[in-house]
C-alpha cells in the first residue's frame, strides 16, 4: 500500500514541481531579463546563465506548493475511485492512509532545507555579481563612502529606569578596501570624560586587534564641557571594535545568504542601534527555518482533505490549492509584518504560521477519521 501511494503522489508532485517553478520563474525573471536583453543590450549567454542561477530559487519555492497538489490530487483520485473505501474496508484507518504523505512531505522538507542552505544563496548571489558586471553596474566588494557606525549600551537612572543612550559614534568619510579615510569617532564609553578623536586615515591592525590612527588628534572633554586635554599625533593605536570594518563589506540581501551567514550579519549590526534592521533580520532567519516545514503542513493538509469522500476533477485540486496556497503565505505575511513590527517576537512570527497550519490539518484528519 505504501509503495502504491508514494508512486502515485510522485507523478503529479514533479508535475507541481515544473509548473510552479515555471510560473514563478517567469513571473519573477523572464520578463525582467528579456527587458534587459531588449533595451540595455544584455547578452543572450549572459541571459541565459542568470536564468540558470535563479531556477533553484522557484523550485525551492515550488516544493511545498507542489506536495500540496500531489497529495490533494492523488488521495482526490483514490477516494473518487472507491479506492479509500475498499482500504478502509480491510481495516486500514484514516491514520495509516495519510502516513506515505507525511514521510513524503518529511522528505521534501529535507531537501528543501538543503537547497535553501547549500545551493539557493550562492546561485543568487552569483546571479546578481554575474548581471551586474554585463550591465557595466558592478559594485565593489566593500562601501566606498559615508560609513557609519554607532554603538548604543543601557544605562540605568536615577529613578531605576534604563534606557538606551548612545556609546560611541564612527564616522569614516572614504574606504578603499584596506585604510579608511576622514575619520571622526565619538567616544562616551569612558565616564566621566568623553573623547573625540578625528584622524586622516585608520587601518585595521590584525595582529593587535586594534585600530591604527595615522595624522590626527584627540580631545579629551569634560562634563562641565570644556577641553581636558588635546593631543596630536601621527600613530596612535585605540582598542575600538572592528564592527566599521565589517559593515564596510559588501552586505548580501537576504535571499543570498545562508542561515549561517545571516546569523553572522546579525551578529554584526547588533552591535549597533538599527533596532528595525535587527528585528528585520531575526525575524527572517527563523522564516528560514520555519520554510522547509511548510512542506509537513501542506502534506498534511493536502492529504486530509483529498481522503474525503467526494469527487474531485484536478483542475478542482489545482484551484483548491492555488486557495491554501494564497491563504497560508498571507498568514505568513502577516506574521512577518507584525515581527518586525514587535508586535511579535521573531520565532513567533516565524514558526506561528506553520503551527497554526499543522493544527488545522491535525483538526481536519480527525475529523476525516470519525
């Protein structure tokens, strides 16, 4: 029985897989690079390659939209067939039919996760290297200009209350890869006095894990306001962190990184006071996580439903799913949109559209089983 199903699930999931992927593809891709072929002169070849490199993106996208159809078209089927009805017969219960799909779904989930791991954020972003640099558009791998970098830390007052105020503020007017140039940095870190330390350049020092300042000065302030002390210098060697260094990278979107990779980028701008950023980031890694699950819900949904006794056409499964489909990612949506709004913690925004999905189809294959 469980051979019998899976091989009838695995017709119409690669049927999901290629029509999805194709929709999506299209809809995301084609059109905008036939655009540039037509009007900025993109190569063919070059086309062609970005095309290439976008595909596992949809098809990762595909995978959980297309259990959702093998497993509503295929129990559809069975159940239309009587099929259902005579396994059930023989004392096969509801639990026992859904069983081939949910290992399915397991293993889609897997394999999803690997994609979107290991091959979806380097094809993107080779992607995007690749059509910028045809287009004459390609960016350093690193911030030329304005890069700035501010640390906040929480303070406690008088009254018990604490609040966040700023730590220290770097500025670096020009960056060509290895020296910054123009540099003024703000430093409240050691009370009561505060320092301003303005330079002509500045480079990352990595065996003393510190910054070299070349030509500059410091000045030392004191509560009242008034200079303490200035000092000139040609060298002068400060404990501040690397974190202007690493920002000064080039950033990669969220679709080119890896789980690992965004968990470092995190790393780096907490360090800073972009709470809205921060929150952005956190909430789309545990959506990272929470993606490949998608497949166990659509695949228990799927198939509760397929189970019932009813006749069902597939144009009827196709148009069913398109309907759980749209209504699953505008929950997602809207969880994300409330994640970042902090209205939700980033798990929650992440994994509460999976639960509450796997709780509606846990509701219906009870029901089917009654």
């Amino acid at each position: 029985m469980d051979r019998y199903i899976a091989s009838q699930l695995i017709g119409p999931f690669l049927f999901g897989v290629g029509s999805f992927s194709s929709v999506g593809i299209s809809i995301g891709t084609v059109f905008d690079l036939i655009r540039r072929v037509a009007e900025r002169g993109l190569p063919l070849e070059i086309a062609a390659e970005v095309f290439l490199l976008k595909l596992p993106d949809f098809i990762v996208l595909a995978f959980p939209m297309s259990v959702l159809l093998a497993t509503l078209m295929t129990y559809s089927r069975l159940s239309g067939d009587s099929e259902i009805v005579a396994l059930r017969s023989c004392g096969v219960g509801v639990y026992r039919l859904v069983l081939p799909a949910v290992f399915m779904s397991l293993l889609v989930t897997g394999i999803t996760f690997t994609f979107n791991e290991l091959v979806v954020p380097a094809a993107n972003y080779r992607a995007a290297t690749t059509l910028e640099r045809a287009l004459g558009r390609e960016k350093p791998p690193f911030k030329q200009r304005n890069i700035i970098h501010t640390e906040y830390d929480k303070v406690r007052q008088e009254n018990g209350d604490r609040v966040t105020v700023m730590k220290r503020l770097f500025y670096a007017e020009q960056f060509d890869g290895k020296r910054m140039k123009g540099l003024t940095i703000l430093d409240r870190s050691q009370e009561p006095l505060n320092q301003i330390v303005s330079a002509e350049s500045a480079t990352w020092n990595f065996a003393e894990n510190s910054w070299d300042f070349f030509n500059g000065t410091i000045y030392l302030i004191a509560p009242d306001g008034s200079y303490r002390n200035i000092v000139r210098f040609e060298h002068q060697e400060l404990q501040l962190p690397r974190t202007p260094l690493d920002l000064a990278s080039r950033s990669r979107d969220y679709g080119e990184m890896s789980i690992a990779q965004a968990k470092e980028r995190l790393a780096i701008i907490s360090q800073g006071g972009d709470e809205d950023e921060i929150r952005e980031l956190a909430v789309r890694i545990q959506q990272k996580y929470a993606l490949p699950f998608v497949c166990v819900v659509f695949g228990l949904v799927g198939s509760t439903l397929g189970i019932s006794p009813r006749r069902a056409s597939k144009a009827t499964s196709f148009g069913l799913s398109i309907i759980i489909i749209f209504g699953y990612y505008l929950l997602a949506f809207i969880m994300n949109a409330f994640g970042q709004a902090d209205l939700l913690s980033p798990f929650l925004a992440g994994w509460l559209p999976i639960a509450i999905g796997l709780g509606v189809g846990t509701i219906l294959l009870v029901r089917a089983s009654r």
